[in-house]
C-alpha cells in the first residue's frame, strides 16, 4: 500500500477529536512501543546521532508526551509518539536534543490526570506534546503549573481557555461551521447528506450537526443527522437503514474507524451505498490499524485530512517521511504521528526564541509570540496562529486533503488537494 497519512481527528484534524470517552480506568502501569516503566511512563530521547547538526547540540529538553496508549481512544491516537520521535530528527538537525518521557492517559480522565502529574512532578518536564480524547483530565492541571501545552485541540473548549495551550493549526472551532466538506459532496455529485456523531463528544456531535448545516448553506438537502451515537459502537444498523429511508447519497461520521467502517458496510448491505461516503479518520496506517475487513469495508471511500497526504511527493512529505524512517518507523504514516511531528516542530520553533536555557515560562512567552507557524511546508505553503482561539474551523485557512481508497493505495482527488472552504456566518453549534 502507498504510504499515506488521518486526523486530525484529527478531524477534519478536530474531527478525529472525537475520540473522548468519560470512563474511569484504573492507574494500574502500563508500557508502550518505546519501552514501559513501574510507574506508567517511559522515555525515550534522539541523540542526534543519524541526522547529526552541523552546529552541535545547542540545548537538551525535557518533554512530556500525553496520550491515550491504552483504551477506547488508543487506535486513534497512540502513534502520536511515533510522530514525536520522528520529529526529534528534525529537532536534532536544528541542534536540539529532546528526551521525552511518554505517560498514558488510558482513556479515562482520572488516569490522564495521574498521568499529567507524574509528567511534572516526577519526571520534571518543562512542555507536554499532548494529544488525547481526554486531555481536559489534565488541562486544569497543566494550567496550575504553568506547563506550556502544544497539541491538537480534539477534546475539549481547554484549549480555547487555557493560554498554556497551543492547538497546532489553530483551536478548531466546531460550535462554528465551514464548508470545506459540504462543498466536496458539492463537487463528487451528492445531493442529500446524512450525519453521525458521537453523543459523549460535544466536538463529534457538533461536526455531524454543522456539517447538516453546511450542507443546506451550499444547496444540499439534510437527510439525516444523529449526533446522540454512543461511543465506539458498531450497532449501526438502524443508521443505515435511516439513512436509507431518507435518500442520503452522502455520508460523513466523525467518528472513530471501527464505527465508520462499520456504517460504510451495513449502508451497502442495504443497497444504500452512498455515491460519497467522507470520513476524518482511517486514513493511511489508521486503515490498516482498524482491524480485518477495514481495507474491503473502505474501498471508494473518501478522507479529508489537514495536512499534504504524503502521495503527493512534495518535499515537506519526503522530509516526513524521510523522518519516520530515520525513527524506525515504516508503516503507514498515520494521522496521530503527523500531528506529533507538527507538535516537536512547533516546540523547535519556540525554543528558537526560547533563550540559552529554557524553561516552562520562556517557552510559554515564545509560543505566545508565534502567529506563522507553518507545519514544517505540510499545509501547502500557509500558516496557521497557534494564538488563534477564534477562527479557525476546518484547519488551517478551512483548507483540506481529499483522498480515495481504490484497491490497496489512497488516490489524491483532483481538484481537492487542498479544497478550501468558508465560514457560515452567524451559526453557533451546540455541544450536546
């Protein structure tokens, strides 16, 4: 299969934001791909040593890196590590040392929590790479510790109050609706539109509510809307036969892939498959981390993703690619590894201005100060202000990637790459 990046969730990078799950799990220990600990937490640290810096290493820093490793988010998320480690190549050739030590939310809010504490109280990091379901868990504690945060904004409204925290591509704003997807069925032909989302997730229910509105902003009938999905379920049948019943010819789910893949097959076993089904998550390795039957169940389905998918061959996705590799890693770029990459090259960019020996105050102020990050050339030549917790909706400029899954590689669509969409005035999504 052709290598190829998600999402956001993340979303739309915000639509995979879907993934969060209110659950209690136990703290019990847990490891991970880089190497478990007792306690929860491993480390791990790029030496440089196979980019090398033709200046030497000017610092070392400390991160943290907050995710959901284990639990109903995991599949979604947890290579978000591998996406940090790739991105301490890129750190090192700018002769940055960083050592991350990787804690494990569980998927619960009460263990992200723990998580977050022992990340500062233990391991003494000066920044948290975060991205999880449940980062609202340890937001108020980050917050209290003034612990500068870069990551993506999938979860929760903490990222629109919390200073301390800098969404990559801008806070998505999903009480706000865009009409980047509405006018992709636009263009692939779809006339009435279904919707799903997640009940638990205000940020999933307010994407299969706004895409409803979108769709009528731009012509299109709303066939169907259901924002109420339990978490994680693949009891979709009365879905598809909704759906059905309502002559949706194109669906979107911001949902995770096990749900949407389930829906796509139960939609064809009814002889309702729609002329478009879109989905934000299950693109690149998060297809082939989706189980038997994902690669059948999403043949001729499209994906949006934030980013340029790497079957471009522009020199920003060589160089991404090119990271992973140096990081041992060969699968499948996925959604959360280009969005812990995005995350270790926004902290490079604030420890430029940092000073001689950072700390948690000099990279806040930093961060402040960054207005025109540009994803290390992946958004396509824009930039996004990770300062913005106003106006970004559907990434950055509203702008995404549209790929189709034809046998076993993903197709960049033709006039999709980047689609850009705009803002539907005077429209507020509720969360519930």
């Amino acid at each position: 299969m052709a290598r190829s990046r998600q999402r956001s969730l993340t979303i739309l990078a915000a639509a995979a934001a879907a993934l969060m799950v209110s659950t209690a799990c136990s703290s019990s220990s847990k490891s991970n791909s880089s190497g478990g600990s007792s306690t929860g937490a491993s480390t791990g640290a790029s030496t440089g040593a196979s980019t090398g810096s033709s200046t030497g290493a000017k610092q070392t820093i400390t991160v943290g890196v907050l995710t959901d490793l284990t639990g109903q988010a995991a599949s979604g998320n947890k290579t978000f590590v591998n996406g940090v480690k790739a991105g301490t190549f890129y750190a090192a050739r700018n002769g940055y040392t960083i050592k991350y030590v990787v804690a494990d939310t569980q998927t619960s809010p009460t263990a992200a929590l723990s998580a977050a504490r022992q990340l500062v109280t233990q391991d003494h990091v000066s920044v948290a790479l975060v991205e999880s379901a449940l980062a609202f868990g340890a937001a108020p504690y980050f917050t209290a510790q003034s612990i500068p945060v870069i990551g993506v904004s999938q979860d929760g409204p903490e990222w629109i109050t919390s200073k301390n925290m800098f969404a990559l591509s801008g806070v998505l704003r999903q009480d706000k609706v865009a009409t980047t997807a509405a006018d992709f069925f636009k263009m692939q032909g779809a006339t009435i539109i279904g919707t799903l989302g997640y009940s638990i997730s205000p940020s999933s229910a307010q994407f299969a509510k706004g895409q409803s509105i979108a769709a009528q902003h731009v012509g299109l009938k709303s066939g169907y809307v259901n924002s109420k999905f339990p978490f994680g379920s693949t009891d979709v049948q009365p879905v598809a036969l909704a759906m059905k019943d309502a002559h949706v010819d194109g669906m979107t789910a911001a949902v995770d892939p096990n749900t949407g893949f389930a829906l796509v097959t139960a939609l064809r076993n009814a002889g309702a498959a729609p002329k478009v089904s879109l989905l934000p998550t299950g693109y690149g390795g998060d297809l082939t981390q989706a189980g038997p039957g994902a690669l059948q169940a999403a043949q001729d389905v499209y994906f949006f993703v934030g980013e340029e998918p790497v079957e471009m061959q522009t020199p920003a996705t060589k160089q991404f690619v090119g990271d992973l590799k140096s990081a041992g890693i060969t699968s499948e770029p996925t959604y959360a590894e280009y969005n812990g990459y995005l995350s270790t090259g926004l902290l490079v960019r604030a420890l430029k201005s940092a000073g001689s020996n950072p700390s948690k105050s000099s990279i806040t102020t930093a961060l402040t100060g960054i207005h025109d990050y540009d994803g290390l050339g992946l958004w396509g030549g824009r930039k996004s202000d990770p300062n913005d917790r106003t106006n970004t909706i559907a990434g950055v400029d509203n702008c995404l990637w549209f790929v189709k899954l034809v046998g076993s590689s993903f197709q960049v669509v033709k006039g999709a790459a980047p689609l850009c969409g705009t803002e539907v005035k005077g429209v507020t999504v509720s969360g519930s």
